[in-house]
C-alpha cells in the first residue's frame, strides 16, 4: 500500500517533539491525525503545515488520562480517514519531586499520563490494526529506560518509562502474528524542542559525545524508520536516540 494510503495518529502533537513527529511523518506522506490537550491554536497550525505538504491533517482534543476521550479520539480517527495503520505514543507530564515530596495524586498522574496513556491508546487502536493485519506501533521512552535507569527526584517519571518498554515488548510477542509492530523511541533531555536540525548542526553541546544538541526532528526520523515498510520485521525493540549519551 502507497504511503498516502497510510494514516498516522500522534498524541501530543501540536508542540515539540510530537509536532516534529506529525511533521516528519506527513513529509513522509502519511495522512496524520494529532492530538491536543490545551493548545488547540498549535495543534490547528499543524494541520495547516501537513495541508501544505500535500496530505491531509486531523486536529482532535484528547486528555490521554481518560480512557473514554482517547477511545472515542481513536474512533474517531478511523471513521474519519477508514483506517489507522501508526500509533505514536508521545505524551507524558514530567515534574521533579523527591519521592517524599509526592503526594499520592501526583505520583499516580505522572504514571497515568506516561504509562497508562499508552495501554488505552493501544487497547484502541489495535481492533483497527488487527483488521488490516497491519500495524505499527511506537511508543516514546526515555534515555536508559530499557536498563531501568533511575535519577533523584523522577521516580515517577523513571518508573513509567521502564514500564513503557515492558509494555511494548510483551506488546511486540502478542501482536506479531496479526501485522503489528511495537517498539521504543528512546529520546534523551532536548532543552530547545523548537530546535531545527540545521540549527544545531551549528552549535555545540558538550554533553552529547556527537558534539551537537538534539532535536525533535532526530527523534522523528527514528519514529519515521519504524513507521516504515522497511521496519516489517523489526519488532519489540528499543532504540535510543541520544547522540551517545547516557549509554
């Protein structure tokens, strides 16, 4: 199937490293619907920005902690455009809070916005994707978190990420033989996320051994790669995208 046959759905995508993602994938030709939380003005831009490539672009309101939102976003994503063929998995809070700090709440929303958000956006989308016998599915970590990597103040955070690549892999062993793919983007810390790629092959960043900062658009590239045809038979894997650090 044609590429612009293909429909992407990216969650948290009118800003940073998700729009960078809907952006990267709609150059790629994919048909993308993207999600918002607050920030419908950006979200609409995206839209603009995936019109003007030539696809077609879907702005939805979606709160990835209520699984009856993301499950009528999903549907509504499949009625729209009559499939959904990618999930991109890319929002989650992060705060930095000792785990004495934490109140219950906060502790359990940093869990609900980075791991359950991607258990109900699966659970949903995978009816579609099973239908097809096609799928991919790509869910967003974080540097180390395939070696269950720990820092102060993020246990929370830390803890959701190491579960996301749980999830995927025991994801990747159920789904293989209907299609589906599941695997890891692992970003590392991206200070500027409106960072462009030219921009930061012109500076310098001494913590990353490439000698440069990150950017959204790396990250893309690799949600990109397992979005692709090519990824058929790459599945439950993790790939950091880090510049060398933190390996």
């Amino acid at each position: 199937m044609a590429l612009r046959s293909r429909v992407a759905f990216v969650t948290g995508a009118s800003r940073g490293i998700g729009k960078e993602i809907a952006m990267t994938l709609g150059r790629a030709g994919f048909r993308v619907a993207v999600t918002y939380h607050t920030n419908k003005l950006g979200a609409q831009k995206v839209v603009a920005s995936l019109t003007s490539l030539g696809t077609h672009g879907l702005a939805l309101p979606m709160d990835v902690r209520e699984p009856e939102r993301v499950k009528e976003a999903v549907e509504a994503v499949a009625k729209h455009f009559g499939r959904l063929d990618v999930l991109v998995n890319n929002v989650g809070d992060f705060e930095w809070k000792t785990v004495t700090e934490s109140t219950l709440a906060e502790w359990s929303a940093i869990l609900e916005s980075n791991l359950f958000s991607v258990f109900y956006a699966t659970k949903f989308a995978l009816p579609s994707m099973r239908r097809q016998r096609w799928g991919r599915i790509i869910n967003l970590g974080s540097a180390g978190a395939e070696r269950g990597f720990g820092q102060a103040k993020i246990s929370a955070y830390s803890a959701a990420k190491a579960g996301i690549v749980a999830f995927t892999r025991s994801l990747a062993l159920e789904e293989a033989r209907n299609g589906i793919t599941a695997n890891v983007v692992n970003p590392p810390v991206i200070d500027d996320k409106e960072l462009s790629l030219e921009e930061a092959q012109r500076l310098t960043d001494a913590r990353f051994p490439v000698g440069r900062p990150p950017t959204g658009r790396d990250v893309a590239e690799a949600v990109r790669f397992f979005a692709s045809e090519e990824a058929a038979f790459i599945t439950g894997q993790v790939l950091t995208v880090s510049g060398g650090w933190m390996l």
